[in-house]
C-alpha cells in the first residue's frame, strides 16, 4: 500500500521498540493471520483520484507486488510488478506488521492490521510511522477488483 503523507501526529510509544503513530493497539492480524489474509490475492484501495489494485505474489511470509492497472494485456496500462512485501514478526511487545516496499526510490512504508467491523473482506491498514489508515477491501479470490474500489 503506497503511503499517505500526514503532519504532525503526535507518536505514541508501543513497547519497547517501534513507534505506533495513533495506530489501533487490539484486534491486530498476526503475521500468519495477514499471510493468509493477503498471499495470492487482489488488496484494492484509493485515496482521491488514486486506486491501488495489488496482487500479493508469493504463498509465505514475502513475496512480489503487481500493481494490476488496466491489466496484462493492456497496451499503455499493462500490470507491472512495482515493488515487495514482508510479514514482519514483532518483538517485546510489538504488533506484527507488513512492510512494502517500492524500488528504487518509493521507499518503504509499515502498517499494522486490522479487520473492519461492519465489513467482511474490508480492512484497515495503519501506517505505523504516520498513524495514517487506508481503508483496504481484499478479494477473497485471486482476482482483481474492478476500480475504483
């Protein structure tokens, strides 16, 4: 999930490790529940005018990100791969979390997880540095989600 950009947010300590920017602290996936979650399949968000349809590539703990556009056979908007993902385990205290990573210069952005009450299939990824949430709806298929979300 590529990031949003947020100033001033007060950051909260969480443990002993990393910081937890007004992230939710319960009912975060663990690693396995976001590998299950995630591995082989479409997770589709937007932000504005923007749309993020992206295959999670890979059956473990990482793998490759294709960004699904217009699709493969799509002569000027064709899917891509633009970048990674890792399930991190936490230590002392911290949440699991899912860092994306995007070469060579999108950077890399860290989120923890969580289910969205009222809607099955819809989840809130939490930028652990920014406190930011993106609303992310996850195919229970592997196939993608018709834009925008």
């Amino acid at each position: 999930m590529k990031p949003f950009i947020a100033t001033g947010i007060v950051l909260l300590s969480f443990g002993a490790g990393q910081a937890l920017a007004a992230c939710p602290t319960t009912n975060l996936a663990s690693r396995v529940d976001m590998r299950n979650l995630l591995s082989g399949r479409y997770a589709c968000a937007t932000r504005g005018a923007e749309n993020w349809n992206e295959l999670h590539q890979g059956t473990g703990f990482s793998g490759s990100i294709q960004d699904y556009k217009k699709g493969p056979t799509d002569p000027i908007d064709y899917s891509d791969v633009v970048g990674s993902y890792t399930l991190n385990n936490g230590t002392m205290g911290n949440p699991d979390t899912i860092t994306y990573t995007y070469p060579p210069s999108g950077g890399s952005y860290t989120y923890v997880v969580t289910p969205a009450a009222q809607t099955p299939g819809t989840y809130t990824f939490c930028n652990i540095s920014t406190g930011v949430s993106i609303t992310v709806k996850v195919k229970t298929s592997p196939t993608p989600i018709s834009p925008p979300c």
